[in-house]
C-alpha cells in the first residue's frame, strides 16, 4: 500500500468481546482499496462511563486521523449508542440496523440482551465447542488413534501444511471435531494410509501445499535442516499428492487460501454441518 493512503481509525465497540462488530466491520472495509485503517477494538463497554471513554478516543482519532473515524458497533442499549452518536466518529450500530427488519419479519421482539450471541447459558453449542477443541487437541499430528470412530473429519498432509490450525478452527468455530495425521516418508515407501486410518477413509480430507511456500515455513521452524530443503519439502509434497490420489482422498492446495476458507471447503466437500445456536 503507498506510504501516502489516508488513515482512517476504525472502532470495533461492543458490550461484549466486540468480535461480532469486528468481523462484520472488517468484511466491509476490505471492500475498500487505497484506505488503510488502523483498527482498534474496545470490548466490554457495559456502562455510560466506558461509552464516554470510547467517544473520548474517537475524538481523539478524529484529531489525529484528520477525517471522522468509522466506527461499528454491536451495542444493545439504546442509551450506549447515543453516546458513541455524539462522538465525530461515522458510527454503524450493527445491531440496529439488523434488529429491526428482524423483528418486523418474524414477528417477534428482540431480547436486547448484552452478551447473548455469545451466552453458553442452556446451549449446547458451547459445550460442543469445548468438546471439539480437547478432541482436537487430543488427536493433533497422529498422537493417537485411538478414538478415531468419533472424528467428524480426518486432516492428511505433510507436515506445516496448516492441518493444526484448521482443525483448531473447525473446533471453534463450528464444533467439528477434527483429527489430523502428518503425510511422512514412512508412508511413501509404505503406497498406503496406515492400517488404522483406512476405515476411516470417507472422512479424510487432504491439504497440500506449495513447496516453495512449505520450505519457507519449515525454514522459520528448523533452519537450514533437511527437514525444510527445497528438494524434501518437493519430494514430499508430490508424494503426499500421489498418495492422496491413489487412495481417493479429495485435498486442497493451502498455498493461498485462509483458513476460513480452507475450513469451508472441507465443511462444504465432506457435506459437515455446523451445530446450531
């Protein structure tokens, strides 16, 4: 980006962690090229006190930014909102803007509850969540394979090719409970998934990666070892991908693709559903 983009401040401002208002705002303003934001999250502002310091650090913003600061916000109670409203900032309650046509089509008034889309009171979901992530944890890098039978889905690939964190995320974020199994020389020599891993076949899923881009990551691990030369990390890779292919595996390349978008398209190909709130 030039040295020379506008800076404008962005708030994220909710009563509760505010990663509802800065997921939402910060798919907004990537559709905006040739702005750079600095983006600042303020959680917990439960009070008109906490609402007056966060109006005070807009206008602060504003002063420095030399521009009005966008700001979204995810704040149930009215009196909040009025308060951010009076700050310089270019304010979008989320919740507001959403509630409303909410109410009118079902029918129904809203709760305007503080904390409720994260509330774990009466709802499974977040015991599910809880659950996926120890059973994630438990299954990381083919520590064990005992349990296996309960995996929602099972990640393959080379070792760095992002199966950890992906499976971290399908935990968190959806309550999958993932396993992954590192793709190693052994099963190379070997032409076949290990005997504990072929009855689960159906719920593999591959990840694959560009060597260049793996060398670079085993690089910052081990440094100048032969677990992250180019010509290893190539070996590996085609390897890993002939295997796949011969055992009917569907995979994906990690090279450029977040894990959100990795997460769903495994949910998407393995036909996974998420647990409902």
């Amino acid at each position: 980006m030039p040295e020379t983009a506008p800076l404008r401040s962005a708030f994220y401002i909710s009563d509760s962690t505010a990663i509802t208002a800065e997921t939402l705002g910060h798919s907004l303003l990537t559709q905006f090229e040739g702005v750079h934001f600095r983006q600042l999250r303020i959680p917990f502002v439960n009070s008109a006190e906490k609402a007056r310091e966060a109006a005070s650090r807009i206008e602060q913003a504003a002063r420095e930014d030399g521009s009005r600061p966008i700001v979204f916000t995810t704040l149930v109670e009215p009196e909040l909102n009025r308060i951010l409203r009076g700050s310089p900032g270019f304010c979008i309650s989320l919740f507001e803007t959403f509630i409303a046509p909410l109410e009118a089509e079902l029918g129904v008034k809203s709760t305007h509850t503080i904390g409720r889309s994260h509330s774990f009171n009466d709802n499974s979901d977040y015991q599910d969540r809880l659950e996926a992530i120890n059973f994630a944890l438990a299954h990381d890098d083919g520590v064990t394979m005992s349990g296996l039978d309960e995996a929602n889905v099972i990640l393959v690939g080379v070792s760095r090719c992002g199966k950890t964190p992906t499976s971290i995320y399908l935990a968190m974020q959806f309550g999958i409970k993932a396993a992954n199994y590192p793709l190693i020389p052994e099963d190379f020599e070997r032409g076949h998934l290990p005997d504990g891993l072929e009855r689960f076949r159906q719920r593999m899923f591959g990840l694959t990666i560009q060597p260049e881009r793996l060398q670079k990551i085993r690089n910052e691990r081990r440094p100048n070892s032969r677990y992250a030369a180019l010509d290893n990390c190539r070996y590996e890779v085609a390897e890993a991908e002939r295997l796949m292919r011969r055992e009917g595996i569907r995979w994906l390349d990690s090279s450029t693709k977040s894990i959100e978008e990795i997460s769903t398209t495994i949910m998407q190909e393995i036909q996974l559903e998420r647990n409902s709130f």
